[in-house]
C-alpha cells in the first residue's frame, strides 16, 4: 500500500487519482488482478476517473459506463483470438 494513502486526512479519491496520474495503478489493485494485462487495468481506471468528475453533469450515465467497459472486454476477446 501507498504509504501517502495512510496519511491523516488524505481522501480516498484524490489518492487513487494522483495514483492513476503517476501511472501507479498496481498500488491500488486487489492482489487477484496480478498478471491481468496493465492496458486493460488503465482502461478501466480512465473510466472510474471520469466517474469521479466532481461536476456531476461530466460523469457520465451507468449506461455509458456498461458500455465503456463492454468495449475494453470486447477488445480483449479479439487479442485472444
């Protein structure tokens, strides 16, 4: 772990971006996602960022989120092939 994150007073989302904009993602990844491919796990930071917009009207709907992460995974399906 980060030793930043157990800093008194550091909020949970301004750690994790900070973390994603140093390219540290492996700080805050569950150990069982060792060995996932590094590009997939940035994707899916990209999209968890922009739901963390503090401008509500820039986050965008559950919907769009679904379909952002069924393209990073229809991606994945096609590099196995």
């Amino acid at each position: 772990m980060d030793e930043e994150f157990l800093e008194e007073g550091t909020k949970l989302v301004t750690w994790v971006k900070a973390v994603v904009q140093d390219k540290r993602e492996e700080y805050v990844l569950d150990a069982r996602l060792e060995g996932c491919p590094i590009n997939e796990i940035s994707n899916v930071f990209s999209i968890a960022l922009v739901c963390l917009e503090s401008e509500p009207s820039k986050r965008p709907t559950m919907s769009e989120v679904v379909k952002m992460l069924e393209q990073i995974k229809s991606e994945k399906v096609v590099k196995d092939y």
